[in-house]
C-alpha cells in the first residue's frame, strides 16, 4: 500500500511568483486536507477536499486556492507569493472525512 | 485555537516509559483525544486515538482520566527514535452535516530520549 506523496520536495520562489504543490493521496482515501507549517510551530489547517469539493478553510487568504482531481489527488496553488508563504507545507489524506488522517513527507516552500 | 495544553519539552531515559500529559478541560462528550508525532522536517505521524477508554496498538498506550478532562500518552520503552514532537489534539470523530473535520494543532511537547 502506496502512502501520501507530495512533490516537489523543496521548492525556491520569489516574492509575487505563483507555486503549485501536489499531493497523492493514499489508496482508497477519498479525502485530502492541507496544511502550512512554520518553523517552530504546529501545523496550521488551510482547506479540506472530499469528493472533489472543498469542504472547508482555514484562515488563510484567497490566493491559497486548490484542487482534487478524480483520482482523489490535489493540489494547492498560491499566488502572488509572500516571504510568509515561506514554510512546510503538507498534505494529509483519509477515508472519508471522520477519520485519522496520514500525512505526507511535506513540501518545504522558501519565498526569496 | 487549539483546545489542548501540554508541556513544552520533556526528557526521557532510552529504555524507559515515556508518559507524555495533556490538559483538555474543554473536550465535548463527542470529541475524541488523537494524538501525532513528528519527527524532525518530517510530515506528522498518527499514533492513536480514544473516546473514553484506555487504548493500546503497537506503538502506545493512551489513558483518559475518568472525567475526561486530561490524558497520558505511554511510550513504554522509549527509544533515540522516539525523539520527536509529540501533538495532543480533540477532535469530534465523525463530523455531522458535511462539517470539516480538521485537525488543530498546539505546539505540542518535545519529547528528548537521551542515551
């Protein structure tokens, strides 16, 4: 059984750039939440996707926006990027949305 | 905000039972107590999770007071790879009306397994 992915695995961007994460779920889960994480803190909830929709967010700005595809895989953009934006970003899948969640490696984001 | 206080760093003995506590005075009768890990740069690791009864899996044990109002997380033998953060979190397990059911992190507790 194949677990949560994400790539790419470190990503450098400039201020104003736009970004897209990806992440594969793990088989059978049907739900895909995501989170940023900064240095030193917990991981903070950014939007959840089940069946393709969102189905919830965090406190986090409109230029954070994302995707699931059939294939229960997703992905988060966010534009116009920030020195903020600098952090770990992670997904995490699960069947259904009640139920534990497992995360993926992360992606590290460093915004210049 | 998270709805969870824990310490912020403890020590351990390797060989030794780790016991890591965490205060969630506020939890609902519908909330369960989950706890994660995450070592370091690495994407958090589910460990174990319970409503009201003390559970056990191969990596823990997790006990809940009576009232509900506090847990211990057990390592039993602690090893230098337990060395990680550890997360206490309430959640309610199965969310009503499409509800989003995410997961609202503390700071957690370094937990530091010495040699």
């Amino acid at each position: 059984e194949t677990g949560v992915t994400q790539s790419p695995t470190h990503l450098i961007k400039t201020r104003g750039q736009q970004v897209t994460l990806r992440c594969s779920s793990q088989s059978g889960h049907n739900t895909v939440s995501w989170y940023q994480q900064a240095l030193g803190q917990g991981p903070q909830f950014i939007f959840q996707y089940y069946r393709e929709e969102e189905n919830g967010r965090g406190n986090f700005p409109p230029r954070f926006s994302g995707l699931q595809f059939p294939n229960y895989s997703s992905e988060l953009n966010v534009n116009a990027l920030e020195l903020d934006d600098s952090a770990l970003y992670l997904c995490a899948s699960s069947i259904d949305r009640g139920n534990e969640q497992f995360f993926g490696p992360g992606t590290r984001l460093t915004v210049l | 905000d998270a709805k969870t206080t824990q310490p912020t760093s403890m020590d351990c003995a390797e060989g030794r039972a780790a016991n890591l506590p965490c205060n969630h005075s506020t939890i609902s009768g519908n909330e369960y107590v989950y706890w994660y890990r995450q070592i370091h740069s690495q994407g958090p690791q589910y460990i174990i999770h319970g409503l009201k009864n003390n559970e056990t899996n191969e990596m823990a044990s997790l006990i809940i007071t009576e009232d509900r109002k506090s847990s211990t997380l057990i390592l039993p033998h602690a090893t230098l790879r337990d060395t990680a953060v550890y997360y206490c979190i309430v959640r309610v397990a199965s969310p009503l009306g499409g509800a989003t059911n995410k997961l609202i992190f503390g700071t957690g507790t370094l937990l530091a397994v010495q040699p």
